[in-house]
C-alpha cells in the first residue's frame, strides 16, 4: 500500500476513533459535571443490608468486617441491617429461629461497625410472619378478606400477638448495642371473627355485614381505618416508651408512605399522630421512583411532601433505591440524582434500599460523591 495512503488511512481510523470516543467521554464528564454543581452532601449516609437471599455473603465474622470496611470506606456512616421479620431473626433470640444457625449476624455487625464510628439501626418488620410461624401459632394469624389465613401476617388486634411483637422488639434494644432502630409497619388489615368482636365493641355496632363493611367503600371503613390506626399507635406509644427507658438517647426510625394520607390508606399507619406524640425522632419515606413508576425528580417532590409536616425535632432521611428488580440495572448517575433530589427535597440524609440493589460499578461514585469537594 503507498505509504500516502497508509498515513491517511490510519489518521482517519484514529479520528473515527476519537470521534466515537469523544461523545461517551463527554457524557460520563457531563452528567458528573451537573450532578456535582452545588451538590449538599448528606449529614446520615445510610444503607440497607439485605439478607433474604444474600446470606451467604456473611458466613464469619471475617466476611462482615471486610463488607463494613468496604461501606466506610465509600462513605457510608450508617448501615440499616435486618434484624426481624417474618418471625425470624438475624441474631441469636429467645423467642425466633435465628436465619443462620448459632451464628449471630447482628452482633458482628456492630462489632465491626462500631470501630469504624458507623451507627447501627436494626430493620424491624413488626407484625409479619413465616407460613412456619403461623403453623405453629394459628391464633396469631391474620385472617384475609376471603377468610382465608394470611401466612404472612400476624392479627394486631389480637392482645397475645402485641404482647409477644414487643417483646421481640425489646429483646433487640435490651441485648445488642444498638444506636437505633428502624421500624417498618406495613400492615394490610385483618377480619377475624376476633377483629370482628373488637371492632363491633369500640364503636357499639350491633349488626355489621363482616368484613365488606371494613372493606374499601365500605359503610365502616372509615372507622375500620381509625380502629387499626389506633390499635397500631397505642402498640408504638407503650413500645417507644419502654425503648427509651432500656436506652435513652436511642434513635427510633420508622419507614412510611411519604403522603400521611396514602400511609394512612395503605398501611392504617398514622405518622402524623405518631409525631405528635413525641414517638419518631426520623422518619424515612420510601421514595423509590422507579418502583412508583416516576422519574428521579419525584424523590424531591415527594421529600417535600413529607417534610412539610415534619416538626423541626423530627428528622427527615427518605429511603431511596427500591426493588431489586427495578434498581439493580440504574446507573450510578440515576442513584445519585436520587441523593441530590432528596437533600434538595429537605432531607437531612439518604438511606440506601438496598445493598444488594446497587451494582458493583456504582459503589465508587456513592464514594466519590461523599467524599469530593
């Protein structure tokens, strides 16, 4: 080939090159660039860790304080680890089947967290329960609307279930060292012939079609709305105040709908009562766009909502991220919009759900976020 034609070729095959090149460099500098401007970096960098199905990352005390290494060193000060639900336990109880064995995850967690100053919330799922648990305590069960057992779903109206949820709770508070504790109350209702009795009691109804009465439009659902409601802030009233007396100064945290009165529709859960009760020193909205089907940008629409009831003792940190199915795949620039919508939406800090949602590749950008002027 003419020597001529060999240089041109080649010069082209670079430019073509750097040509390709040029436009994805510019993106990834670009979206940094924007994300980075005037960015407010969060007070509590928290993060979920998941075990469900991830367990066998944490096989020894080993294992757990490389993972901890690993999150302090990409900035995180907090980590939200599951402590409870669906009647099992992720540490050594008196009163569940721990998940793994004689090994006690919680207490390696904080360990290993502890001595590299990051805080500790247990994440505690109140009220839920194992088809082993209910097999076992068919009294405890919630009951559908269909009148079949909710195997997932312990009766709240039902005395010996408080009774027993507390005192899982308290097991937490009064034997680990924790900083805090994160409370996730999501409940769906029940229609037992108990919930029934109770219910026709509070409000002196003699005669009721049960349950399409307490139903969506039903012609009590209102009161059935009010009565669980209640049944759940008097369990969190007698609750928070034996936590505070076991550990002044602990943090308690409760994970909510991010509208009052969808959390109220959803869950029977009433967070503004539960605020102005003194009970919630954070509250922490489950903000998960993607999972709602919004953009990014709603992470700040939403922190507002929530931050306009908030008192100023009460501290807002929103959870972001969500379902495994939907995060796994988002990129860092998308879970770092997150951030910065949520500390411009109000919040104090973010905390991330879930470990396990986050790819390998995103983790050095939490890093570089939390760490770079």
């Amino acid at each position: 080939m003419d020597k001529k034609l060999l240089a041109f070729t080649l010069s082209f095959m670079i430019l073509l090159f750097l040509g390709l090149l040029f436009p994805f460099l510019y993106q990834k500098r670009d979206w940094w660039s924007e994300i980075s401007k005037n960015k407010v970096v969060p007070t509590i960098k928290g993060v979920f860790i998941y075990y469900y199905w991830q367990g066998t990352r944490f096989s020894s005390p080993s294992s757990i304080d490389n993972y901890i290494e690993q999150l302090s060193k990409f900035g995180f000060n907090l980590v939200v680890p599951q402590g409870l639900d669906s009647g099992v336990s992720y540490y050594n109880s008196s009163l569940n089947p721990t998940k793994f064995g004689d090994f006690d995850l919680l207490k390696e967690v904080i360990l290993s967290s502890h001595k590299r100053n990051i805080k500790v919330w247990p994440w505690v799922m109140p009220f839920t329960a194992s088809y082993a648990f209910i097999s076992k305590n068919p009294s405890f069960a919630a009951i559908k609307a269909d009148g079949s057992v909710n195997y997932g779903l312990l009766d709240i109206a039902n005395q010996k279930v408080q009774d027993f949820v507390y005192n899982e709770l308290i097991e937490i508070v009064k034997d680990y060292d924790v900083d805090g504790i994160n409370i996730d109350i999501e409940y769906s209702g029940s229609y037992s012939q108990l919930d029934k009795f109770l219910f026709e009691k509070e409000f002196n109804i003699s005669s009721i079609n049960w349950p399409s009465d307490v139903l969506e439009n039903g012609k009590y659902r209102k009161e059935y709305t009010k009565w669980v409601s209640s049944i759940i802030t008097n369990f969190l009233e007698r609750l928070t105040a034996n936590i505070r007396r076991l550990k002044p100064g602990i943090i308690i945290s409760y994970d909510v709908v991010y509208d009052p009165e969808l959390a109220m529709s959803w869950y029977f859960t009433d967070w503004r009562t539960w605020i102005k009760d003194g009970l919630v020193d954070v509250i922490s909205p489950m903000i998960y766009h993607r999972d709602s089907g919004e953009p990014v940008s709603w992470v700040k629409d939403a922190s507002k909502v929530t931050s306009s009831y908030l008192p100023t003792n009460v501290t807002l940190i929103p959870c972001i991220g969500g379902s495994y199915s939907n995060t796994i795949s988002m990129p860092a620039s998308e879970w770092l919009e997150s951030v910065k919508y949520a500390m411009e939406g109000g919040s104090n800090g973010v905390l991330v759900f879930a470990d396990v949602c986050v790819s390998k590749d995103v983790w050095q950008f939490f890093e570089k976020y939390f760490y770079d002027p």
